[in-house]
C-alpha cells in the first residue's frame, strides 16, 4: 500500500492505534486480570509458576525492547550501563522474592527466603543479558521501532498490574477490628505517598517510554487508570 498518499496525521494515528489499545486494555486488566491474579498470589498455588515464569521473561523482552527504542542521543546508544545492571538486580530481588512466596518453594516463610536466593541466581544471566548485551537502537517511523514499542508497552504495563495485583491483596487483609480510615486532606496526602511510590516502583519505565514514542495520550491514560485503581487502596491508619 502507498502510504504516500495518506495523510500525514492519519499515518500518525495508525501507527499510535496499537499502543493505544494496549493501555486501553490495561484499565480492563485492572478489573479482570489484576484480581485472579492477586487471589492465586496469595492462594500459593503450584500453577503460578505457569504464570510467573513467562512473565518474568516478558519483562526481560520489554527491557530489551526498550533499550532498542530510537534515540538521538549520542550518550545513550544501546551499549551495557552501570544503570541497567543496577535495575536488573532491583527486578531479579523484588520478582524472586515475589516468586518464591507465590509458589511456596520453601514451604515457610525462612524458607521462600533461601529459595528465593537460590531463584535469584537462576535468573540472575538471563536478567543480566536482557539489560546489559549491546543492542542496535531502532530507526523512527520503521516497524521495529512500532513492534518495540508494543513489546516495552506490554511488558512494562504488565509489571504494573502484577505491582497492582500484590497491593489489591495487602490491602484487603484484615487490619484491626475496627480499621480507621483517614478522611479529607490526610487521606489525600496518604493517596498521593502511595501514588508516588507506585510510580516510583513501577511507573518510571513507562514515563520513560515517553521520551522517544511521545504518546502523552498513552501515558494519560496509564496515570490516570492507576489513579482510579489506587484510589480506594489506601491502608488504614490505625
């Protein structure tokens, strides 16, 4: 197809429907996918690492894809960097810790944590190569940018729900007889900690992806979806 003769802004809005379904169907996954997999997290059951595991390697492709995004900047040319190795161990810690209680490896809680190392280790050289192997940046406007892009917008949105999903359950625990819930200005203040600390946690990536795709209509979408999900999340203050 020539795609010479459609419109600049038409052109434009094709290539952005894909990632635009892709957060479209994140606010769906808080609904439906956010609490299955919360419940089975918190059940321990042996078919999470059906679930975990690929995961895992999901996340692996969308930091490799994100590191093929274009880039003008010389600086950043999709060589290995102090930083990647540093995310790569903060995501190999946080998901075998995540893993080992998940599928209750150990049995206990002392044990998760030694499975948990043992976890580590065995994901330490594919976690290391995703982040740290040298990679060709992509050129704008080419389907490898486009399929790049969809790869970091679904791994990355998927590492928000799977945040999403273990603070849905940590939140529905029992707190007390009677939990008190704060009101006003304080529970606005205590929303915005937990807001900021998700993003913190989960979110940066995908603000990152703003820097080469400018999607803000994307990134709208992503922020205020995790606003509504978190907005009744809020722990008791007692």
């Amino acid at each position: 197809m020539n795609t010479a003769r459609i419109p600049r802004h038409w052109r434009h809005w094709r290539r952005r429907a894909i990632p635009l379904l892709i957060d479209l169907a994140t606010l769906a996954g808080y609904l439906v996918f956010v609490p299955w997999l919360g419940e089975r997290i918190i059940a321990q059951s042996p078919s999470n690492h059906l679930i975990l595991i690929p995961g895992f390697f999901l996340i692996l492709a969308g930091a490799l894809a994100i590191r093929q995004l274009p880039n003008d900047s010389v600086k950043d040319n999709g060589e290995p960097s102090l930083l990647g190795m540093c995310l790569a161990f903060f995501l190999l810690v946080t998901y075998s810790l995540l893993y080992s209680y998940a599928t209750d490896l150990g049995g206990s809680e002392k044990g998760n944590d030694s499975m948990a190392v043992i976890v580590f280790f065995i994901l330490l050289v594919p976690a290391l190569g995703a982040f740290c192997i040298p990679v060709k940046r992509a050129k704008p406007d080419t389907r490898k940018a486009s399929l790049v892009e969809c790869i970091a917008l679904i791994s990355v949105n998927y590492l928000t729900l799977i945040g999403a999903s273990v603070w849905g359950q940590f939140s529905s625990l029992p707190h007390g007889e009677d939990p008190v819930y704060a009101t006003g200005i304080p529970f606005l203040v205590l929303f915005g900690i937990l807001y900021l600390l998700f993003l913190a946690f989960f979110g940066l990536p995908r603000i990152y992806l703003l820097r080469a795709t400018g999607d803000k209509v994307g990134l709208a979408i992503y922020l205020i979806g995790l606003a509504i999900y978190l907005w009744d999340k809020v722990p008791p203050v007692n």
